[in-house]
C-alpha cells in the first residue's frame, strides 16, 4: 500500500518553516525528518507513525486511535502509530506532529 499523499501535504503544511527540515521515502512510506532524525511519517500502512519519548508509549497506546510500531514483529518504544480516526482534524494532526518533532529535537545532534 503507497503513503496517502493528502496526508503528506497535510504534515507538510503544518511543519512549514520549521528548520532543519527533510523528507524520505522510507518503510513504505514518506518519513519528515528534522536535523536527520525521523520525527513523523505518513505511512505506507495507513495513518501516521510518530516518534514519542519512549517513557511515554505506554500512557500515549491507552488513546484512542493509537497503537504500536511494529518492525518484524516486534514493538517499538518511542513508536506509535495513529490511526487515520486519531488525524482527522487539523488539531489532531498537529498535536502529533508537534510532538514527532519535539522528540526529534531532544535527540543528540546527527553527524
């Protein structure tokens, strides 16, 4: 299945201006960057993958419309996947991708 494009323009007006700022094919699906660490992407399986501060996946997999990252069947911590009923308002995507990003910006600088 291809990464819904409405998504990604969606995701991409909603980040903007915001610095640092790079897109990526990849697990079949269109992953924003910011300073080379994935924040968000719009998935290839439907719905957003969204990179969380791990301490807070198993509070934010208790929300509606949330469910975990899997890669070869295994969970991801400071992974979740939002369904498309989580993103359907522009309010409810750009709280996710705020946070994508916030958690992005707390990692250590890539060389």
């Amino acid at each position: 299945m291809a990464y819904d494009e409405v998504l990604a323009h969606r995701i991409r007006e909603l980040l903007g201006d915001e610095r640092g700022l790079g897109e990526q094919r990849m697990f079949g699906g269109l992953a924003f960057l910011v300073d080379g660490h994935l924040a968000v992407a719009a998935s290839g399986r439907g719905g957003l993958m969204v990179r969380v501060e791990p301490d807070d996946t198993p509070a934010l997999l208790r929300r509606a419309h949330v469910g975990p990252f899997e890669m070869r069947g295994k969970e991801l911590t400071g992974w979740v996947r939002v369904d498309d009923d989580g993103i359907r308002t522009k309010r409810q995507l750009g709280a996710w991708v705020q946070r994508g990003v916030a958690s992005a910006r707390s990692l250590p600088p890539k060389r």
